[in-house]
C-alpha cells in the first residue's frame, strides 16, 4: 500500500492537473458528485494532465512503469 501512494505522489507532484477546454477555449467545468452505494467515488471526469518539464515526463513515466512491474 504504502508503494501505491508513493508512487501516486512522485507522478502527481511532477503534473499540473488542469481542466479540459472546448472548441472555443473555455474551460469545461468538473461535475463535483460522487456516486452512493457501498462504496461512494467521484463521478467520472475529464482533465489534462501535463508533464512540468521533460524530467517530470520521464519521472511519471518510470513511476507508472514501476506500478505495472509490481
């Protein structure tokens, strides 16, 4: 577990999360709920996801490849 989370940190610190845009430029907003049940999660959504630089590209790709390893 706690090689889950180190890794999910490593990618997300090397990452801006940003919001989708539309034909026009203007950011989609987020649908902020979340499902009921058993187990409560987010509903599904779109984001980018864009590398910092070239090394944080290649530090998230090494930590997402080290979570398919194990």
């Amino acid at each position: 577990m706690s090689t889950l989370w180190i890794t999910a940190a490593t990618i997300l610190s090397v990452l801006n999360i940003t919001k989708v845009r539309d034909e026009n430029g203007k950011e989609e907003e987020i649908d902020t709920g979340y499902s009921s049940g058993i187990v409560n999660h987010a509903n599904p959504f779109k984001a980018n996801f864009i590398p910092r630089s070239k090394g944080a590209e290649d530090m998230a790709r090494s930590a997402a490849e080290q979570v398919r390893i194990h």
